[in-house]
C-alpha cells in the first residue's frame, strides 16, 4: 500500500501485527520478509513473545504442530570459589 502523506510504500503482516516502509514497493516487501523473521526469531528466545503466538495463525501449522521451536536456555555450572 502507498502512503500518500509519508511518500512511501507501507507492509503489513497481521498475523504479527507489524508494519515495515520503504521508497519503493520490492524494498517494503524485502523489508517486511526481514521485519517478520526477526520478530520470529526473537519469539524462539522469549517465553512471553512466543506464547502471545498463540493466538496467531502462525502458532500452529493446523495440525496442532508449531513451526517455531522454543530455545531452552542453557545452564552452565557455576564455579565456586
């Protein structure tokens, strides 16, 4: 979509609720691409970003299966000194 008053071309993803702008309507939709895997990715690293997920239609494949995989922190011991 272009905006008339900011003189750019506007993507929405709204299954994510993001927006991304750019000059012209190939760079909005590269930048959007960039826009949705980062918020995806940051989503595998947080527990609250990625249960707000769940209500999206990207939580589930309709088979009850995730394509997002939860990272599991990892411990690393302690040295006591």
């Amino acid at each position: 979509m272009y905006d008339e008053q900011g003189k750019v071309y506007t993507g929405y993803a709204p299954g994510l609720k993001v927006y991304a702008q750019a000059s012209t309507m190939e760079r909005a939709k590269r930048v959007l691409a960039r826009v949705t895997t980062l918020f995806t990715a940051a989503a595998q690293r947080n527990p609250a970003l990625f249960d707000s997920l769940a209500e999206t239609q990207l939580h589930s494949d309709g088979e009850g299966k995730s394509p997002l995989k939860r990272r599991r922190p990892t411990l690393s011991p302690r040295s006591s000194g």
